[in-house]
C-alpha cells in the first residue's frame, strides 16, 4: 500500500465535499488559523485538529508511512483500552475507507480531543516553578508505568511528545501504533521511538513485549530529576529533540558528560538512578531490562534486609538480650 504525502493530505482537508467519505467526517471541518491548517506531524503520522458536525473537537490522524497491519493493531487496542477505562488514555477509533487522497481511499483513526500540552511544552511554561512543578510531575509519571506493568501493557514509543500533561498535573498517553498489549503479542516492533528515550538494543528487538517502555521510563524519570535539581539545564536542552539525555550519551556513557557529572551528583537521588542507568546500558537484550519501580528500589537497603533475614533463620544464633540503659528517665530528660 502506498502512503500519501502530508502535502496530499492537506490539499484533501481542504476539500471535504469531495474527500470526506466517512460518516464521522462528512459535514465537519479542520481547524483553521486563518487560512493555515493546523496539522501535528510524526514520524509515522499526522495529526489535524477537526469539529464535528456536531461541534466536537476531535484529532483526525493519517498515516503517511507503513507501520504494519495497521488496522488490526488499531482495533485491537481500541477493543482494549475501552475495557480498561482509565484516564490515561482517550477514546479512538479506526475508519476505514474514510478520506479519498489523489483518487484513493484511506483510513484514518479519529480520536477524542486531549486539552493537555506535551510535557516539554508544558514544563517549558511552567519554567519558572520547576523544583514545585517536577517531583508532582515525577510522581504521577512512576504511578502511571507503575499502572503500565499491572496490566502488562506498552507503549512501546514514550518520549516527551506522547505524554500529555493537564492542567491539574495529571497525565495521559497519545499515539498508540507502537503499544503492546497481549492481543498484539508476537507482532513486529515496527517502530522503534525516538533515539533518546531508547536502549541502543532496541533496534535489535524483533517482536512487542511488555518490556518496550523500561528504558524510556528510567530516561524520563532521571531527567524529571535532574532538571529539578539543576533548573540551569532546562534553557541549555529545551530545544533539543530529546528531554534530556542523546543516543550519543546511550551509546558511549563512559564519554557522555552528563552522565558522569550526574554520577557525582551531590543528590543522592539523582546519582543513584544515573548508577543504574550506566547498569542497564551494559545489558545487550531489553528483555533483560528492568522495570522503573525495581530500580527506584534502595540496593544497600535490600542487602541489609537479607542479612537480616539469613541471620534470623541461624539455628543456633544467641539470643537477643534486650540491653537497657540504667536511670533511663534520667538520660532521656536530659536531651
């Protein structure tokens, strides 16, 4: 199947008494400022702002590249994220035969309208309050992929321009074409993300798995972090494609800057998550990748519960002798 161009496309919205076969779409219109088209462009897609005839507002998304079955993938998660009814995700469905292009057919997904700006956006405006901003924004992100690994699901592409941010801090998830869900399990990992947020191993990965999103989640976390606690480096790195961190520091971390300064960090948070970070780049396999909640896990805290545990079950240690202090009131009443 061939894709039409973005160009294609636009000249089509344009025309809707000609374009327009779906149901959804006849007697609606795009978004407009002035006579330019409002349109949001990805790497696989692109996305317009459209009402209704019914004046609702929703996003009407193209595909301008092959991702693979698109249509099944569409449905299925659909039929899936319908069931879970959370708020992490909005409502879409997939139409085909819907947009008539440079005399063929295509299908498009139309999908309920999110009033949130993409976390950079939306961290960006809000430049100025980052250490109030950012450990709420942190939060809510580790109970959100907290929530991913409940219910053994993925999104496969979670990057900066994917996570919508709401005016009471609450998070939602967009663009779902990379998600893995069970339904999809064994189809390819056709798209892989965006280079900053990836495991140089994840171009190496076949199939979806529920394991798509650990790496991405560890960058998204760390940088969260970090630009808390160093507010300088948001100007410095706001208008990179990445959030923070580049596949270059990925793919040589014992040379990347950042990582090394972080790794002397004087918070201890962010030098402990920036360790881990090096640990997980020395494995060659994301399914030997772990999961953002073991990682935030306190190591030396973990060895000291399991010493503990081993020299309970001794089956001839000493008996604990409960040492009391003599005149105990006395010492205490001092203090």
């Amino acid at each position: 199947m061939e894709y039409p161009s973005r160009t294609e496309i636009v000249t089509a919205m344009r025309n809707p008494h000609v374009s327009f076969k779906a149901n959804e779409l006849i007697g609606g219109s795009i978004i407009q400022t002035g006579s330019r088209i409002i349109q949001y462009s990805g790497g696989y897609t692109t996305v317009f702002p459209f009402l209704t005839k019914d004046s609702k507002k929703v996003a009407v998304r193209f595909w301008i590249a092959d991702i693979g079955e698109a249509k099944k993938r569409s449905q299925e998660i659909s039929t899936y994220l319908k069931a879970l009814n959370n708020p992490y995700f909005c409502d879409f469905k997939y139409l085909d035969n819907a947009v008539l292009i440079s005399g063929s057919i295509y299908p498009i997904v139309v999908m309920d309208w999110v009033d949130g700006k993409p976390l950079k956006e939306y961290i960006n405006d809000n430049v100025s309050s980052l250490k109030s901003i950012l450990p709420k924004i942190a939060n809510n992100f580790k109970k959100m992929v907290e929530y991913f690994h409940k219910e053994n699901i993925a999104h496969g592409d979670l990057q900066h321009g994917n996570i919508l941010v709401k005016e009471d801090g609450g998070l939602m998830i967009i663009d779902y074409d990379s998600m893995f869900i069970k339904p999809l399990e064994g189809m390819p990992d056709a798209i892989k993300g965006l280079p900053g947020y990836q495991h140089p191993s994840r171009n190496q990965n076949k199939t979806l798995n529920h394991k798509l999103d650990y790496f991405s989640e560890l960058v998204i976390y760390l940088s969260l972090l970090a630009f808390e606690q160093y507010p300088n480096l948001w100007n410095k790195y706001y208008e990179t494609e990445d959030l923070l961190f580049s596949k270059e520091d990925f793919h040589n971390p014992d040379k990347s800057q950042l990582i090394n300064n972080f790794l002397f960090s004087s918070n201890q948070s962010v030098k402990e998550l920036t360790q881990r970070l090096k640990e997980q780049l020395r494995k060659s396999d994301i399914m030997d990748l772990q999961p953002l909640e073991e990682l935030l896990i306190d190591k030396l805290e973990v060895a000291k519960d399991n010493i503990a545990s081993k020299w309970d079950k001794q089956p001839n240690k000493p008996e604990k002798k409960e040492i009391k202090a003599p005149n105990a009131k006395n010492i205490t009443d001092k203090f």
